[in-house]
C-alpha cells in the first residue's frame, strides 16, 4: 500500500493556477457563447473595433447581435477572446436570415498556439445558435481585407451567390459613403 505522501495525482488533475483544458497563460479552457447588448462599451466592442459604432449608426440597436466567446476558466470580468457582429430583421420577429458584419479574435489569441482554432469555434457555435433562434440563412459581404475570414466562411460552408435574398423587411439602405457595397457583388451565404 502507498503511503499518502507519494501519491501521485491524476493526469487529468489541474495544477493552482489552471483549470482542466489550460494552460497558465491565454489557453482556452470551457468556452461559452454569449449574446450581449450591442453598444459601444460592451464587451467585445474592442475586438470588433469600428464596425460596431459604424453599424450602430446604420442600423437600429434592436436589429445588431453581439456574441462574444468566453473562457469560463478565466475571471468573470476578463475581455472576452473572440466577437461577432450580425444584424437581422425587425425586432418581435423571427428573422429568416442574417447579416454578419465582423467576427474577430482577440490579438492576443490570433495565430497559432493557444488561440489557434477560436475563430472557427465561434463560428460553429454562432451558426448553431442562429438556428436555435430561427435564423435560415447568413450573409457575409467579404471586403478586400477579409481574406482570413472569407476562407474561414469558405471552410464552414459558405458558397457565393449575387443575390442577397433579404426579404424587404430585412432590407437596409446603405449610405452614400460606402462606395465598396454593391448590388452586384459576390456575397458568401449559407443556409441553416
């Protein structure tokens, strides 16, 4: 029989400063998706950067969804490590589909290591949650920085189509100062 002293813990056993599937530092543990408010102090607003308050200024709060990935092993105020920005249709109503704006990662959990992988998690559990809600489709109007992402949609299913399919109620007016968006331009849609 092994005296208590030297037993030897589990391989699955966490060290003080971990929890199970960490690693001290920015390793991911238990991720969560969470819906927050979309305004431009709330959590995730400095990961998606501008395109929050430019779509605060185009589209009512009521319609814009901000999801952010959160790492439950780490403090309850910690920033989360990734976001997404999607706006859908009139509030009180089952939108049918779905335009994502941004999905971003955190910068220090882009690239490999730790963070590898985070952007496709929240994706997949994006699309998952859109389609708990009632969502069919997403739309994605890729712009000439959004190589990573388009690839990223590209991987998870997402095809090219011209044709936005926005029922009129879920149709926007774009403004005068967003020369790059046109009617014509190859969008990336998925069905849900």
């Amino acid at each position: 029989m092994s005296s208590p002293s030297k037993k030897r813990p589990p391989r699955y056993a966490a060290s003080p400063e971990t929890s199970p599937g960490t690693s001290p530092g920015t390793s991911p543990g238990t991720l969560l998706l969470r819906e927050v408010p979309a305004h431009p102090g709330a959590p995730g607003a400095g990961i998606i950067g501008p395109a929050l308050e430019h779509v605060l200024r185009e589209v009512p709060a009521a319609r814009c969804r901000l999801y952010v990935l959160t790492d439950l092993a780490r403090p309850a105020g910690a920033a989360p490590l990734a976001a997404a920005l999607l706006e859908t249709g009139a509030p009180r109503q089952v939108p049918q589909s779905a335009l994502l704006h941004v999905l971003a990662v955190a910068e220090p959990c882009l690239g490999r290591g730790p963070g590898q992988g985070l952007g496709r998690r929240l994706l997949d559990d994006l699309l998952m949650e859109l389609r708990a809600d009632g969502v069919r489709a997403v739309w994605f109007l890729p712009g000439p920085r959004d190589d990573g992402l388009r690839s990223l949609l590209g991987n998870a299913g997402f095809r090219a189509a011209t044709n936005r399919g926005f029922s009129r109620e879920n149709e926007r007016t774009y403004g005068y100062d967003e020369p790059e968006i046109r009617p014509w331009a190859t969008w990336l849609f998925r069905e849900l």
